[in-house]
C-alpha cells in the first residue's frame, strides 16, 4: 500500500472546467512534488515543495496552480486545461529536498487526467 | 546539458533468463543514481539509491551497480510479476533549489512464462 494518497483516481474534465486535484502523505516527510507522465514516457517534474515553500517551478504554465496547505497536504489546481494536458499525474514526497536522500521518492498512485 | 539514457527501450525474457537493463548518465553535480520500478497505471516503486562507482544492491532477484559513467540493473531468473518498467534517475543538486531527479526513458521488461 502507498503511503502517499492522491484523489481523485480519475478525473474528466471540459477545456473551461476548474478542478483540483489532491495529495496525502503522513509520513513527516519535508519535500512534496507534482510530476506530470505520458504513456511510455517517464515523469516530468513540474513543481518541488520544500518545507511548504514553493522552490522550483519547472516553467509550468499558469492554468496549473500548486499549494501547500501544510506539511502533509499538496494541492495542484487545473483551469482553463488543453487536450494535450491529459496525462497521469503523479504527486511524491521525500524525507528532506536538499540532501542526498532527496532522490528517494515515494509517489502516490496517480490522478489520471482527462481533458476534453 | 544533464542527460540519462536507458537501453534497451524493450527486453523480453523468458522466465529463468537473466540479463542486465543498462543506465548510462552525463549528469554535473551527481548525488545519487536511483531506481524505480513501475507498474502500469501505477507511480513508480522506488528501489535502490547508490552513490559511489564500485557500489552494489541487491534486492530478491535484483541487483544493482554503479560505476563512474553507468550503472547496471542485473535481473537474476526473472519471473512473470518481475514484468514492469524499470526507471533509473540521477539526482543533481541545484543551488537554493534543492534535487532535481533526472529520469531515463525507462526499460520495459516482459518475462513470460
């Protein structure tokens, strides 16, 4: 079992629609990242918290929001989505973002997206 | 530029043939080689971290090596549930930023009975 939770499993949505979706994890973790996957391609990084603060932004663009609420939460806002958007997205977290260490992720099961 | 590249793209093994799935990287400020195991509609499972050439993992029927400029994922009698993508990813340090983990294309591995 993953002991990060992401919801939803699968989301539908329509170019105008605005959704959310959320990530889980309490296992004290201090670094929380938002990957973006194709079919047969591996993770793109989009986004890295560390310590709830927003440190890297892999120049997504803005109809994608992220927040951190707090330590355990992670939320990645969707607005104004294009087809080309749909993908698996994966939320990870580690135990520190700046040491060695920082490479041993524990990802979620995925929001597959769908945009239409 | 950082670069890892993953070959081969495919391996169909039958089960009890062993072999190895290759990662080779150019990756400046290296702090670690790490890999991951996917199953698919699933995140990636991660495996092994190594950090030093000359290093080694071992896990069930896995093993993993690392040397200066590669690092091998040796498959030992693979069975059928040993079927899945294998990701190898380098971690690079960035200034004020934090790990930045750069991911190969992956290795799908099919072992059939």
């Amino acid at each position: 079992d993953t002991e990060v939770t992401q919801t939803p499993k699968h989301l539908v949505m329509g170019m105008t629609n605005k959704k959310s979706l959320k990530c889980e994890q309490h296992m004290g973790h201090r670094a929380m990242y938002w990957y973006k996957q194709k079919a047969k391609k591996p993770p793109e990084l989009m986004f890295v918290y560390s310590y709830e603060k927003l440190s890297i932004n892999e120049s997504v663009p803005s109809r994608f929001s992220p927040e951190c609420p707090n330590s355990s939460l992670l939320n990645l806002h969707l607005h104004a989505l294009q087809p080309e958007d749909s993908a698996l997205y994966l939320c990870a977290s580690s135990r520190t973002p700046d040491r060695d260490r920082s490479g041993e992720l524990f990802f979620g099961e995925g929001s597959r997206l769908t945009v239409l | 530029e950082d670069q890892v590249t993953q070959s081969p793209e495919a391996l169909r093994l039958q089960e009890g043939e062993s072999s190895s799935l290759n990662c080779s990287y150019t990756v400046s400020g290296l702090r670690g080689l790490f890999w991951y195991r996917q199953d698919p509609g699933k995140g990636p499972e991660f495996l092994f971290t190594l950090y030093s050439a000359g290093e080694e993992k071992e896990k069930e029927r896995l093993k993993a090596t690392l040397t200066k400029k590669e690092s091998f994922l040796h498959i030992t009698a693979p069975k059928p549930e040993d079927s899945a993508t294998y990701l190898c990813a380098a971690l690079s340090l960035v200034y004020n930023q934090g790990g930045k983990l750069i991911f190969g294309q992956g290795t799908e591995l099919s072992v059939k009975p």
